[in-house]
C-alpha cells in the first residue's frame, strides 16, 4: 500500500472513530472521556479546545485531558500568527490565547494575545460565528472554570449551587419526606486562592464576556442573527446557572462574596 493510501484509510477510519465517539457522548454528555478521544481526533482548533474543556469540567471529568491540553498548547503558544485566510487567522489567535491562559503565561503576554483575538471579532466577516461559535463558547466556559481546577472559586460555586438544585428537587419528590442528607459539596470558596488563579480568571472573563456583547450587539455584515444564534444560545444557558449560583449561595457568606466579586451587579 502506498504513503498515499494509508493516509486516506487513516482519516476515514478516523471520522469513523469521530462520530462512533460523537454518537457516545450524545448519549452520555457527563462522561468526560468520551470527549478526550474526540479532541484527540480533531485537528488543533477552538473544537479540539473545547473538547478538552469539556472532557475536564463535566460531571464525570476526564484529568488525564489536562496533560493533553498542555501538550496541544505548548508549541500553539509559541507560533506566531500563520500565514492564512482572515477567518483561519481569527480562529488561531482565541486557540493561542486559550493556550497561553492555560500555560499561564505572562501579563503583558495575555494582554497582547486578547486584544489580537477580540479585534478579529469586530472586523466583517473574520471570525465564524456558525462554524466556530459554540466551540468559542464551551472554550470560553471552560477557562472561566480552570479547565477543571479543584481550587476554582467559580467552579465550587457552581458545584455548590448544583448539589442544593438536586437536593431541593429529592426533596420535593420525596415521598416519605424524610430529610435530604447534607451536601457533600465543599462548602465556603476554596482556600488559598492564589493571585496567580485570580488574574487568569479574570482574563477569562473579560474574554467571555466580550465575545458575548460582540456577538449581541454585531452590525449586518459581522455576523448574522442566524450565525450567531447557536453561540448566543450557550451563553444564556450559562448565564441562567451563574444567576442560580448567585441565588443559592447567599446561604454561605464566602461563595457568594467570591461569586460577587468575580461578578458584579452590572455584568450579569
């Protein structure tokens, strides 16, 4: 068999692998491994980003992703911008700045980087809203909850806000209406945060949020309704449980004033 020949076995089996892996998560979307194997089918893109994020943040996380993530990110961190068309370009510069939050890089360095990936956002017809939307979204989400980090102080808030949601709904449905156990959720926000956590958590916000009031207040031209639909979509799911959380943690003084500082009144 030719170099040729194997190569083109090799990606039909590998989108064959792709939507067996696609089909499972679809199935079962708390399983954190089953989106490990599709990041590792995918090429370097927002996509293989976001699914290593979710492989790392959702019910059942994948940790193994983590030292994946980094392998991807290390030599992407790197590079500089690739000779290639705008809407390529657009994409590599949120892949660069995803990497470099999560390598940690410095200040001045995220800053250049952010900048770079959100004035594609507002150039017509650079960044693509329909085909790389929810994956700028999940990506986005992801950073914001440290890629799966026990001492994310967003992360426990929602871990907190998700045990009291499930444990008023036993209750509710209970029929012998005995008492819920308590909630083995960490109480309080987690100790020692690190001004290291906290200033990539707020470099994670800012680019989350951005891309959200970009993507609703876009002209005709930047991205469609239609485009951006499905991006706007995930977004609001979020910002319903980040209201949740805000609600449920007034019972414990120390998530909710790590909720409201990492948060303000005028942002959500």
């Amino acid at each position: 068999m030719s170099m040729e020949e194997e190569r083109e076995a090799h990606a039909q089996w590998g989108c064959v692998a792709a939507s067996w892996y696609t089909k499972a998560s679809d199935r079962h979307p708390q399983i954190g491994r089953l989106y490990h194997h599709l990041a590792n089918l995918e090429r370097p893109s927002l996509r293989k980003f976001a699914c290593y994020g979710k492989s790392l943040t959702c019910v059942v996380p994948f940790p193994d992703a983590r030292d994946s993530l980094r392998t991807l990110c290390i030599p992407i961190a790197g590079v500089a911008q690739p000779a290639c068309s705008l809407e390529l370009l657009s994409e590599a510069s949120f892949c660069k700045l995803h990497a470099l939050i999560f390598l940690a890089a410095p200040e001045l360095e995220l800053a250049q980087a952010s900048n770079t990936a959100m004035s594609f956002l507002q150039q017509p017809g650079a960044f693509s809203w329909r085909n790389c939307g929810v994956s700028l979204a999940v990506a986005n989400i992801s950073a914001l909850l440290g890629n799966g980090s026990d001492t994310n102080s967003l992360r426990v808030a929602l871990d907190f806000t998700i045990q009291r949601i499930n444990e008023q709904t036993m209750l509710l449905h209970s029929t012998t209406h005995h008492v819920v156990p308590p909630s083995k959720i960490r109480a309080g926000a987690p100790e020692a945060k690190s001004e290291e956590n906290w200033r990539l958590l707020q470099v994670s916000k800012r680019m989350t949020l951005n891309a959200l009031y970009t993507a609703m207040r876009c002209p005709s031209g930047i991205a469609t309704f239609q485009d951006s639909l499905a991006f706007v979509g995930v977004m609001f799911c979020f910002i319903h449980i980040l209201c949740l959380a805000k609600r449920e943690t007034q019972i414990d003084p120390e998530l909710s004033m790590s909720l409201c500082l990492l948060f303000g009144p005028d942002e959500i």
